[in-house]
C-alpha cells in the first residue's frame, strides 16, 4: 500500500514521480490543480469517487483560461483517476490531486509557447480542518479577485492568498479564516465554500463576489432544494451578518460540510451545530459515499 501516480504517461509510486526544478510551473503559479475524494465505505469494501466528471470539467476550464492544452478529456482523466486509486491499494478514504501545468523548463513569465503537461496522484488525507465545530477569524488579507487572477479555476498561483491567510489566521489560533473580497463582501474560506442560515433562510455568496464555484456547494445547494425543500438564496454578504447568523458552515471536498462554531471570537448562533447544518451534514455523508440511489450520476464506484 503506497501513495500512487498517473505521470509522464505512466502509472508509478508516488515516491518515482519527479519534476525538473526548472519547471515553468513551480516558478510562477502557472497551474491548476484538483481535489477529488474517492470514499471508502466499510461497510461495502469499495470507493465511492464523487463528481469526478464534474471536478475534471472544471479543471479543463481552467486550462482553457490557463492557454494549457491536454491530450485528455475528462473521461480519460477519470480513468486515470480510477486506475490510481486501485493501484494505491489503500482501503481507507483516498485524496485525488490531479495538477495541470506548465511544463517546459524554460524561464520567462507567459502562458503560450510553452509545454503543458497533467497528472493525478492518489494519497491519503486526515481531516482537513480537525473534527467538530470550526474557529474562525475574518482574515486582514482580500481575497483575489476576477480582474488579477481568475477566481473560477484552482489557479495554483491564487493559493499564496488563502496561504497567507490561513498562516496568519493559525498563528493567532484560529483553524480557518474568512476572506472577504475588495467590496467587503464574505467571499470564502482558503480552501472552502461558506454557507449560513439566517432567519430559516440558506445563504451563500454569488459567482460574482471572488468565489470558486465548488462542487461541494453545488451539492448541497441541490441536496437542500430537493431533500428539505429549501432554495439557496446567492447574494452578497456582509460581514455583521456572519456575526449574527444562526448557523454557519464551510463546504469543499477536503473539509466536507463543517459547522463554524465561532468568527472572530463570537459565538455562530449557540456554538453548537445547528439543524440545519447537520440535516445537510448528514445527506451529504450519504451522497458522499454513493449511498444515496437517487443521485447515482455522481458517483463512480470502484472495488479496490
Ligand atoms: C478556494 C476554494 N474554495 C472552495 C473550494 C471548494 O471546492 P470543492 O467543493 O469543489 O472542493 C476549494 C476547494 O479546494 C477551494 O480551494
């Protein structure tokens, strides 16, 4: 059992997968990358690898504002994806990074004329934020916004922004921090979506307020409307209204759907996690491990 890779082509360990240190990428952020679960479930012994059509399509939308040109499609990236996971030989959740870059080893700032290559490799990941309800401080630093890098791919070089925030949020011991965007509006976490509940109503902010368009939200924006009858509203919000909400919580496929039991120093409604928060926890957990029939189109099952 060992972390494994799709790379240069071939499937390898993780360990043999090597980048020249003169990669175009690694100078300059010009990449983008993924993140895709493939679930273990116990109880049946095999994987359940969510939405990895939909998080691949992303990606290639991505590598189209990138200029990054593969000789794959989503299909076939989902088939490398499959074949990793069986080759780890892990029988435990398995994190999927697949990573679309700019490959030559060339120095010089640009997007054309320049090789692109893609990889996926496999690994295991422990709880991404730790168990239970999350702390959270509203971050002095903006999030990125659409007119610097586009916010609508995983950009690689977007990530020094949420890095920077998360170190500064951590050191002063909080687990995650809010970015709001150059209008003040509530944007995201560094890596995480974010949902809250306001007088009976879910609110997320929209496409247009520096947000990357997560999978993980348009799962629960689709489980609440078809599973509890409620309709996400998107809109800008500010950042009183985090402090007053009654629940908060993040969504993304490293985090899953986690209560905010705090933003900066305040309470989330009583500090626990609410109603509503949980009842989507939970239909996630569901769909998440592929065991929930009527949305079958997201999952790809494999047996180890
Ligand atoms: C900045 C940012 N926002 C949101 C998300 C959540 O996206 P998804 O649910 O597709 O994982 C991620 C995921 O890594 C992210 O990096």
């Amino acid at each position: 059992m060992e972390p494994y890779a799709f790379f240069k082509g071939e499937y390898m360990p993780l360990k043999d997968a090597k980048i020249g240190i003169l990669t175009q990428a690694l100078h300059y952020g010009t990449a983008t990358f993924g993140g895709i679960r493939a679930n273990w479930d116990e109880e049946k012994q095999q994987f359940c690898l969510f939405r990895v059509w939909d998080h691949y399509h992303r990606q290639l939308n991505a590598c189209k504002i990138l200029n990054i040109h593969l000789p794959y499609d989503e299909n076939d990236m989902a088939k490398h994806t499959v074949e990793v996971v069986k080759r780890t030989g892990f029988k435990q959740n398995v994190y999927c990074r697949p990573l679309a870059y700019k490959s030559s080893e060339a120095i010089g700032v640009k997007l054309h004329d320049i090789d692109d290559d893609w990889f996926v490799l496999a690994t295991t990941l422990p709880p991404y934020l730790g168990e239970g309800g999350i702390k959270c401080c509203t971050s002095s630093w903006r999030r990125v916004s659409d007119t610097q890098i586009s916010t609508h791919g995983k950009v690689t070089g977007i990530y020094v922004n949420s890095a920077l925030a998360k170190t500064d949020a951590n050191r002063a011991g909080f687990q995650e921090a809010i970015m709001l965007n150059e209008a003040g509006h509530v944007s995201e976490g560094t890596g995480e979506n974010i949902f809250v509940v306001i007088k009976g109503q879910l609110v997320t902010p929209p496409p247009c307020d520096s947000i990357l368009l997560g999978i993980t939200r348009d799962t629960v924006m689709q489980l609440a409307k078809n599973e509890l009858g409620m309709e996400t509203v998107e809109r800008a919000i500010v950042r009183s209204e985090l402090y007053i909400a009654d629940e908060a919580f993040f969504t993304g496929t490293a985090t899953n759907v986690a209560p905010i039991s705090e933003v900066d120093n305040r309470p989330i409604g009583t500090g626990e996690t609410g109603p509503i928060t949980a009842k989507l926890q939970k239909l996630f957990m569901e769909v998440a491990l592929g065991r929930n029939p009527r949305y079958s189109e997201w999952y790809t099952i494999l047996k180890p």
